[in-house]
C-alpha cells in the first residue's frame, strides 16, 4: 500500500487559491478505485497532500486521471517551484492501527 506525499509551495499571496484547486479536485479523486486517503494539510507556506493507495497500480492510474490534469492545469501558475514527490513504503511498528498509515 504505497503512501505518497506531494509538498507544493505556492507563490506568495496564492496559498487559498492554491488549495481551492486542490479542494476542487478532491471529490473526485476520493472515487477513484484504490483510493484509501487523500487529505489536504497546510502550514504557512506549504500545501501537504497525503496520500494512500491500494497498491501501485492504483496510484499509477491516478497519476494518468481527469482531476490530476485538471488540477495541473490550475496550478501552473501559482506554484513557486517544482511539487517535491515522496512515494513511501509502510515500516509499521508496534500496534498496527497506529503505526502505520
């Protein structure tokens, strides 16, 4: 069950629109097949997707869906510099609805 962080720095002043567009898309990257978490975090200057996948097929087909050209369309623009993109494996540890996503 692959687990990915993507990391978005907005351009100054773009933070709410920037998240709009990701909040946009949400509804309909929850529908799609394997999705098992797909939830937005912020901090000051940095937008935070985390995300959880059935498995590696999955993700990939979500790489290839309508809301992610959708929402690159969007952000484009209001981006400071390139999304950093961690694809992460689980290493659960100790009780195993808490260690692990």
């Amino acid at each position: 069950m692959p687990v990915l962080v993507a990391i978005v720095t907005p351009q100054p002043g773009k933070m709410d629109e920037a998240a709009d567009a990701f909040s946009a898309i949400i509804p309909d990257v929850h529908g799609e097949p394997g999705c098992e978490l797909y939830a937005l975090h912020r901090n000051a200057d940095k937008l935070v997707m985390i995300e959880k996948w059935a498995d590696a097929e999955t993700l990939a087909a979500h790489g290839r869906a309508p809301a992610l050209a959708k929402l690159g369309a969007k952000m484009g623009a209001l981006v400071a510099e390139p999304m950093q993109l961690l694809i992460l494996e689980p290493v659960p540890v100790g009780d195993p609805t808490k260690g692990a996503l």
